[in-house]
C-alpha cells in the first residue's frame, strides 16, 4: 500500500532517472494525466504495467475510489505529460487524501520545468515565488497587479498561444524595461532561452510562431 509520484521528463526522455523506471515498473498500477502521451515514454523503456488515466477533468471523481484501491494493497504511482505530479498538474488532491488515510506517499526527486528555467535565466534564484499559471479570466488583473511591489523572483507558466498577451500585461503593471528571461522547450531538440528586457522580448516573440511549454522568469521590483 503506497502511492509513488514519478517525475517524468520535460522534453529529452533521457533525462528519466534510473529510480524512477524501477519504481514505474514495479507498481500495480500508473495514473496517467494523458495515457496516448505517456505510453510513448512507458515504451521507450519497456514499461508494461497497466495505465489508467487521472487528469484535472476527473480527479475529484476518482481520488475517493483511488484512496480505496490503495487501502486494500494496491501500489500507484502518480506520472503527468511533463515534469512532477502536483506543479501545476494534478496529484496533490490524492496525496492530500492518502495522507488522510495513512498511506505511504513518497515523491520521487527529478523533473520539473521552472529549476532550469530559473538558473538560466541568470536572475537571482536565492528567493523566488512560483506562481504557476495565472487565472484566464476571473481575477487575473487582481494577480497582474499583485506583481508590482514582488521583491522577488518570479515564475509564470503560460501556453505559446497567451505568451505575447502576458508579455504585454506584464508591461502594462511593471514596465518594458523590467528584465524577465522566456524558457520554452526545456531539453527538446529546439529549446530556447530568450533573456532581456520585457520590451526586447516581447519583440522577439513576435517575429516568430511561439511553440512549446512556456516558462517565464520575471525579475523582482528592486
């Protein structure tokens, strides 16, 4: 009875760790956010076990039946498209149950987007705030405006199709001259780092079409 949390690669498959691949094939059972997009790292390494998938749209109507699975032996191990279960992807309502019940969880160290985003940005990474991705609609002029007098560095998710909106909202509470570095294919073939001020890389990106998982590093107000 325990439930793992494997961290999976951001972009090279290569970057998998040896643990973690023991740990996928010795469970009972592996939750997927997408089954079709892990089943592609589940083969590269000959991982056969059987796949379910747990993803934002049904984790509140499976953690009950999952947390029960569990309780009666059951060992899960918890993956998602890119990177660790919980950063801005599901698992922390599982653990946070389990937890509950006395299960054993454990979180296996590896993969996560904004570490690397972070030290290459070349801003100051001894105090940072994760703030993931921020509300679409409701309540996300509240959290642009709540970044202005953010001393310390901060990490924004966003999808390629929003990057060059949030590049202007940030201008628009913070100023073009605020420096923020953009990391998008973290470890793929085409990976990019494009450091600057919000100015310098708003017009960066949008001389070209925008693809991948976006990762942006805006320095504090000092």
């Amino acid at each position: 009875m325990k439930l793992f949390l494997v961290p999976t690669p951001v972009g090279n498959l290569g970057d998998m760790t040896y643990r973690g691949v023991e740990v996928l094939r010795s469970v009972d059972l592996i939750l997927a956010e997408d089954t079709r997009t892990s089943r592609v790292l589940l083969q590269h390494y000959g991982i056969d076990t059987p796949l379910q998938s747990y993803h934002i749209f049904n984790e509140h109507q499976t953690v009950a039946g999952l947390v029960e699975r569990l309780k009666s032996g059951t060992t899960i191990a918890v993956i998602t498209d890119a990177g660790t279960p919980g950063i801005s992807d599901p698992g922390f309502l599982l653990v946070r149950e389990a937890i509950k019940e006395g299960i054993d969880v454990e979180c296996l160290p590896g993969a996560t987007a904004f570490v690397p985003a972070l030290i290459d940005s070349g801003l100051p990474c001894d105090r940072f705030t994760f703030l993931g991705f921020l509300p679409h609609k409701k309540g996300r002029q509240t959290a642009l405006k709540a970044l202005v007098g953010e001393e310390r560095t901060m990490i924004i998710y966003e999808s390629p199709y929003r990057l060059v909106k949030l590049i202007e909202e940030l201008i628009a509470v913070v100023g073009e001259g605020r420096q923020v570095s953009v990391s998008r294919e973290i470890s793929k073939l085409y990976a990019e780092t494009a450091r600057g001020t919000l100015a310098e890389v708003l017009a960066h990106f949008k001389q070209k079409e925008v693809k991948g998982e976006i990762v942006v590093i805006l320095a504090g107000n000092q």
